[in-house]
C-alpha cells in the first residue's frame, strides 16, 4: 500500500513536470536526447546560476562555465557533488558518462575527461535542460 501510494505521488510529480517541459525538454531530460550542437540560444547575459528546467535544483554556476566550442554549454564543475549524479551510458556503442539531476532524475548530458583544470572534467550539458538565473 505504501509503494502504491509512493507510485502514485511520483505519478504526480512526473506529470506536473511533463506539463510546464516544451517537446525539447522533454524528450532531452525525460527520454535522454540531446539537442543540435549549437542550437541552443544562449542564457540571458548576467545569469548567474543554471537550475533544472525540471524541479529548479540549481546545479551548475557561472563560475564553473566555459567556451568549450563543443556547440553545448560547457562547466568544469557542478555546483556541488550532490546536485548531480553519474551513470555510466553505453549507448549509441559508446561508453560514455552520463549526468542526471540528482533531484529529479532529468538528464542533462555527459561528462567528459577533457576539460580545463582545476578538474579537468567538461560537463557537456544540453541548453534546453537548464534554466538560467540571475
Ligand atoms: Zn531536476
């Protein structure tokens, strides 16, 4: 009974999120797509942090952001460990790292081992799956 009613609440939340998502959105963070390279507009000048287009979590900053020239936008870090979570994607006969949000389970791209120091790391995110904030 108590997973049912656990089903259902998420049930809830899945359909609540559906509603507010455009298509992109949703077929990036719900369905793992991911956007045209380059096709992304670009976030308002002044944004300072990147929420989850999903539940609001905020997960990168400007701070950790850079021009990659990938056509995707780029940070070096998440805005803390736990705004995210890691998977192991072996999809498309690659095996690649993918990045979630750690509150709602939308995806938001992949994480790569070519980025600038201090980490070293590129989060390669989709645009759509963002929402920017001043
Ligand atoms: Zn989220």
């Amino acid at each position: 009974m108590i997973i049912k009613i656990r089903d259902a609440m998420n049930d809830i939340s899945r359909n609540k999120s559906k509603k507010k998502l455009s298509e992109l959105q949703f077929r990036i963070t719900q369905q793992s797509a991911t956007e045209p390279p380059f096709s992304h507009e670009g976030f308002e000048k002044g944004t300072k942090l990147f929420e989850c287009v999903c539940c609001d979590s905020i997960l990168f900053k400007i701070e950790n952001k850079f021009e990659s020239g990938s056509g995707w936008p780029s940070f070096w870090s998440p805005f803390s460990a736990e705004a995210i979570t890691e998977h192991k994607d072996e999809s498309y006969g690659m095996v690649r790292t993918e990045v979630k949000c750690s509150n709602c389970n939308a995806h938001l791209g992949h994480v790569f081992e070519d980025g600038p120091e201090p980490t070293g790391l590129r989060y390669c995110i989709n645009g759509a799956a963002l929402n920017g904030k001043k």
